[in-house]
C-alpha cells in the first residue's frame, strides 16, 4: 500500500515516541529507577505498539482489502495475509 504523506506523519510520529520510550527504559535501568517505574514504562510500550499495530491493520483492511475485492484472486491473497497475520499474533 502506498501511503500517502499525510497518513505517514502520524505513523511515524507513534513510532518515535515509542523509540524515545524504549530509550528511557534504557536510561531508567542506568540510573537503576525502581523496578515498578521501569516495568509501568514498559507496558506503556506494549501498549502503544498494540495501538500502532491496530492502526496498522485497519488501514491494511481499509485499504488493501477493500481495493482487492475486485479481483477475487487478489481477494484471496488479502485473505490469506490477514489469516496468516491473526495466526502469527495468536502465536
């Protein structure tokens, strides 16, 4: 899917708080914050990578599916990604 600038932006800016997050975990274990300070910070990174995960997939089913349902064979290929993607987050 080719996504346009303006979709990008709020991607990425997810994707560096998350780094900037992941990078204070680091920073907390240097200064050895408590260890439920650290562990808070952490779920707050699975979190926000849950919530670009979702972003994700809903524009993929927005987009990619719902422009393949033209052509049953790239239906199905659509298909088989998100089949493929639910099993591997199942895992």
């Amino acid at each position: 899917m080719k996504r346009e600038s303006e979709s990008k932006s709020p991607l990425t800016n997810r994707v560096n708080r998350i780094v900037g997050q992941v990078q204070g975990i680091g920073r907390m274990i240097v200064e050895d914050r408590e260890c439920p300070e650290v562990l808070n910070t952490i779920a707050a990174v699975h979190s926000a990578l849950r919530a670009l995960e979702a972003k994700l997939l809903e524009d993929h089913l927005r987009h990619c599916v719902c422009d393949a349902a033209a052509d049953p064979k790239q239906l199905e290929m659509r298909l088989e990604e998100l089949i493929t993607l639910y099993r591997r987050r199942l895992s």
